[in-house]
C-alpha cells in the first residue's frame, strides 16, 4: 500500500514514474509532476494516462513510457498506459453520444467497476481526459476525489500549446 510522502524529495517510485523532462516547458514539467502525484498519493492505481480529444497519449504513469526507452522495444503489460489510453478515448467517446442522444449534458465522470478493478474516466477540458485503472479493493472515492483535484489544475494549463508539446515528447525517441 502506497503512502503519501513526507519530503518533497524524490524517492525511487518518483524517479521511476517521473519523464525525462530535459526541454519540456514549466508546464508540462508541472502535469507530469502531478500526474506522478497522484499515482504516488492514491493507494489502488495502477495505471494512469491523459489523452487527448483525438484520441492521443500526452501523458502516462508508465513508467517505461516516460523513462528513457531500453534497447529492445518492449511488449508492454497488458493494461499499460497506451492500452489504458485506447480505452479511455473509445469509452469517452462513447459516453459523449450517449449523453447526446439523452439530451444529458457535458459527461463529467464515468466509472466502471469490474471484478479485477475499476476505471474511471474524467474530462479534463477541451475534450481531453484523465483514465486511471484501479484495483478492485481502491476506495472509489478517493479515487475521485483526487482525479478531480488533478482536473481542476492541470484544465487550466492543457492549451493547445501544450498538449501539442506533451503529444510531441510522448512520439520523440529517447
């Protein structure tokens, strides 16, 4: 079980799950830093990812996506951030027609709960959104509670600018 850290100094989970940030923007150093937060502060997550409206990856927990990349391409784990942002972006979409045909709104949260674990997905602004797997034990509500306080800052800063800078550092070779 995860605990939130007392120091703000890296520990070996952090620099695991933290991206090369060399020529990254303040603000994209920001959202990674805390999307490693939230992976780091919320017992239960196994996989975190924010995509785009169209359906790209701009940032994951994986951390073999944000470290340097290794001489052999690897396979992935099934459930890998890229795999979790395929999912996220189809289940956003779908979502979306569904509270269009219902008349029902912008879609602020969706939630699935399996025997294995749980999917959440939350808009983020301009048609992005955050996906996070979770165990099936994870308390949901934390769960929530701090995918929205991810929302409420990182919405601000996810410009076009930006997301098109995290799109390019997510395709770049390392």
């Amino acid at each position: 079980m995860r605990t939130p850290s007392s120091s703000a100094e890296p520990t070996a989970a952090t620099a695991a799950a933290e991206p090369a940030a060399h020529g990254l923007s303040s603000e994209a150093r920001n959202l990674h830093w805390l999307l490693t937060n939230l992976v780091e502060e919320v017992p239960g997550l196994l996989s975190v990812a924010v995509v785009s409206s169209d359906g790209l990856l701009l940032l994951s927990s994986d951390p073999g996506r944000n470290a340097e990349r290794p001489a052999a391409k690897p396979t992935g784990p099934r459930g890998s951030s890229a795999d979790l942002a395929t999912i996220v972006s189809g289940l956003g979409s779908l979502t979306i027609g569904a509270a269009k045909l219902m008349d029902g709104g912008a879609v602020k949260q969706t939630m699935v709960a399996m025997e294995e674990g749980s999917l959440f997905v939350m808009s983020i602004s301009d048609g992005s959104l955050l996906g996070v797997h979770a165990t099936p034990d994870c308390d949901m509500s934390v769960v929530a509670y701090h995918m929205a306080l991810f929302v409420g800052r990182a919405g601000h800063v996810l410009t076009p600018e930006l997301r098109s800078e995290l799109r390019q550092s997510m395709e770049s070779p390392r």
